[in-house]
C-alpha cells in the first residue's frame, strides 16, 4: 500500500506549522506597523487637545480669581508695581495669589523688598502649575540677565520660577521704554496703575486681558523683575500689535505651542485660542481699552 508513515507526518506537520508561524508573524507585523502609522498622530492630536484644554481652564481660573480681586479691590491689580528702592517690580500675579488658592505663597513675597531680598528667597523658587501652559516646554526656572551692550555681555541678575500667561499692555511693547519712565499703554495691565473694569469701553467681551507666551520666545516670569533686567518689562506683560505666533516678531508678543493660534482670557472671564491669520486690526483693537 502507498501510504504515508508516521515520522513523514510529523515532519509535514512541524513544516505546517512552522511556515504558519512565520507567516502569521510577519502579518501581525505588517498590522502592527500600519497600525502605528494611523494611530500615532491622533494619539498626539489627543494628548495636544488635552494639554489645550487644560490651558483654557489655567487662563479660566485666573479670569475667576481677577474678578473676585475686582470684586474686593474695584479694580484688576497693577501690572507691575515698584518697590520703595525703585530697584525691582512686582507683577499682577502677585495679588491674585489669594485667589489662586495660595495665601502662603501671597505672605512669602514681602513686596516691600527688592526681589532679591532674602526674605523672597522663597517665593523666587515657587513655581506654579495653574500659570503654566503644559503645551509649553519650560524650566522651573530662568536666569534674568542684564541687557547686553556691544562692550559686554548680559550679568546674571537672579533666578526667578516661570510662568506662561501674561497682562494685556496694549499694542505699545512693554519695553519700549525704561520702566521707571511710566510708560503707559492702551490695555488692561499697566505700570503702577489699576485699571477697572468701567474701562474697558470696547466691551469685556471684545477685550482680552491676558495672553500666553511660550518659553520658547522670552523666558517669563509671574513674580516680578529685576528694573536693569532685558526685556524686563515683557517678562509680565505682553502687546497685541503682531498676530499670535508671528515670525520674526518682537519678544513682547503672544504665542503657544497650540496649533494655530493662543489662548487668550477675555474681559467677560470666557478663553478663546486667537488664531495667528487674525486680521491687524482687529487683534490690535483687541488689546485695547478703547479704540484708539
């Protein structure tokens, strides 16, 4: 009889087996990679959306607690505001603190004091996540260095914890003068002055008040700087004169790592992302209390 013997028919099915194995291998393979493929971006899509989200809700809350201080204070603080020694200026984060749950820090900031008073030893080490775009790459902290001349470099000046949102000047850069000259701008965070909301003459609804930057363009801060510090005025502040995101641009304006845009607090407490093709004039008059 022709048939097959035993051991023959081990060997067919070992072969049997081994050839599916490595087929189906190289299949899930093949599934696999396609998979990563389609799934990867919206993965990042999704985990962006998130982080967007939560940088709406950062800017919400601090819309909240600028409004319980006008409710208390009947005006948003001062953008910045000088010590005695007229050698440091505090930012307007400083007096939300209490309204931003954190009434300890509040008392570690003794305003008083220029900031590198070891009294505010503390405070200058106090990073907070609320005030941090988590799109945003950033440093616990940054080095404030002096303005650079042709002759020498930039001095360390002092470390300070980085912050992502920041007051509405105006359209004028923040830096454009020293800042003890009291350069006043056209928006809602000023230099020792308090601006209220009876203001706002364009509407609280068409008048954003605070702006993201990412670190990326200016390293910033929410505490405070140093009066001799580069761009010292624009680590607080930011203006509305160029687009979110433009490119080249100066280091007071606003800008993300969101896609498309920056998320901006209105007046009226609501976040929006301002889109980077906004038409000029438009988004300058944003920034506005009035037209000008």
């Amino acid at each position: 009889m022709y048939g097959i013997t035993e051991s023959q028919l081990r060997s067919s099915r070992r072969s049997s087996v081994q050839g599916f194995t490595i087929l189906e291998l190289l299949t899930v393979m093949g599934i696999i990679a396609v998979l990563v493929i389609l799934i990867l971006p919206a993965v990042g899509s999704a985990r962006e959306a998130a982080r967007r989200m939560q940088c709406v809700n950062n800017l919400k809350q601090v819309g909240i607690a600028l409004h319980q201080y006008h409710d208390t204070y009947a005006s948003f603080p001062s953008g910045l505001q000088w010590e005695s020694s007229q050698k440091s200026a505090y930012g307007w984060s400083v007096g939300l603190l209490p309204f931003l749950e954190q009434p300890d820090l509040y008392h570690q900031v003794h305003r008083d004091y220029p900031l590198s008073h070891d009294s505010n030893e503390a405070a200058r080490k106090q990073t907070l996540p609320m005030l941090l775009c988590p799109s945003d790459i950033t440093v616990p902290q940054f080095t404030l260095y002096s303005d650079e001349s042709a002759f020498a470099p930039g001095k360390a000046l002092i470390e300070l914890p980085t912050a992502s949102y920041f007051g509405v000047f105006g359209v004028s850069e923040p830096d454009e003068a020293d800042l003890s000259s009291h350069h006043r701008g056209e928006g809602t965070f000023l230099e020792s002055r308090a601006v209220r909301l009876a203001e706002l003459l364009n509407g609280t609804s068409h008048t954003v008040i605070v702006g993201e930057r990412t670190m990326a363009r200016v390293p910033s801060t929410w505490l405070g700087v140093d009066g001799r510090g580069e761009d010292a005025a624009c680590r607080l502040l930011g203006n509305t004169f160029t687009a979110p995101n433009c490119r080249p641009c100066d280091e007071c304006e606003f800008a993300s790592r969101h896609p498309g845009g920056a998320n901006f607090l209105w007046a009226d407490g609501h976040v929006s992302l301002v889109s980077e093709t906004i038409d000029q004039d438009v988004y300058r008059k944003m920034g506005c209390r009035s037209d000008f």
